[in-house]
C-alpha cells in the first residue's frame, strides 16, 4: 500500500464516492443535473458520463463542469498553486462533443460565472454538487449557487473538505456557513484524504 501513490488511492475512492451518489440518486428517483466545480482536465466529468450513459433517467441531466482553467483567484495554499492547477480548457471542452451535447463546460472564476444570468437561468434543480475547487474562496459563491437549486435527497461531495488555507479559511468552514449538519445535510460517506458526502434533505 505505502508504494501507490497517495493522489491514486484518493482517486480511486473519490470516483467510487460518485458512483454511489449517482446509484442512490438514480434509486430515489432524485431530480436535477449535475454540477461539478472545479473540473480541471474533465477526467471525473468523463466518469460521471460514463455512469449515465446507460439509464434513461440519469440521460436526462445536464453534466456541468465549471473551472477557470488557469488556477486560483488568489495563492494561498502551500499545495493548491496556480502553476499546478491549470488545465487546458479546449480539450476539457472537447466532452462535450462526445456528451452530444449533455456535458456543458463554463470556463471562468465561480464568483463570476455563477452569476452570470445564463447560467442561474440554465441550472434551476441539482441532484448532486461535487465541489473540487480546493480552496474556500472559491467555494464560497459555490455553496451560495447550490443553496436554493439542490432538490430534496441531492447529495453534496466535498473534496479536501478539512484543508485549512494561509488565511485560516477552509471549505468546511465555509460550508457550515450555509448548511447546518443533521438539519440541512446529512453525512453519507468519507472518502480519500478528507473528503466528505453529505445528503440534503428538506423537512
């Protein structure tokens, strides 16, 4: 185990995460596209395609990848640098060719993409969120987006949930400014190096 590298054995349980949100959502019959932020070289979308290609109910959702394709509105984290995180957006945008036409790619900063009018006109429900931005500045107008949009029993992934920025910031924090656990959401899973699944649930 200590020979693979730490990065596969996180990848390998993350798409296992999205293969069970998407069963659970397909078994309840749960409403909306999905939303993935932060979907850099497009290798989870490609999964989450693969997983819905072959059920007439999930073929109805919209596959959406947001990233800004060139890394972080600011470096404040010691692993998470721009260098690193940038991603070639015409070839991620090549999905959606072969989606014909389910994958939809929106390049841009989150604070400015999300509000633009087109895209809160677009994406009315969510089933499931899968937030991989890595920092909590840029998870914050995420979870501002999703709030109103996440359909009763969508679920929400969230990767490197616990890291903590040079600013002392972290998706968690961020998260619980806009969903009270065991009242909002509720914890489905963990997955890999401090991911997190939570389900939504309206009472």
């Amino acid at each position: 185990i200590s020979l693979i590298p730490l990065f596969i054995l996180h990848n390998f349980s993350k798409y296992s995460a999205l293969r069970k949100s998407i069963k659970m959502i397909t078994m309840d019959r749960i409403d909306g596209d999905y939303c993935e932020f932060g979907c850099f070289t497009g290798a989870s979308l490609n999964h989450v395609l693969n997983l819905t290609n072959k059920d007439n109910f999930l073929k109805k959702k919209i596959i959406y990848g947001f990233d800004s394709f060139k890394g972080f509105p600011k470096e404040i984290h010691s692993e998470f640098k721009s260098e690193t995180f940038t991603a070639d957006y015409e070839k991620t945008k090549k999905l959606e060719k072969k989606s014909n036409g389910r994958c939809k790619i929106i390049k841009g900063f989150f604070n400015e993409s999300l509000n633009e009018q087109n895209t809160k006109d677009a994406i009315k429900k969510i089933s499931l969120a899968f937030v991989d931005c890595d920092l909590a500045i840029s998870s914050e107008p995420v979870f501002k987006f999703i709030k109103n949009r996440l359909e009763n029993g969508a679920f929400i992934i969230l990767d490197d949930y616990f890291n903590i920025d040079e600013e002392g910031n972290s998706i968690r924090k961020e998260f619980l400014k806009n969903f009270e656990v065991n009242k909002d959401v509720y914890q489905f899973s963990t997955y890999g190096i401090g991911g997190v699944v939570y389900q939504y649930i309206k009472d």
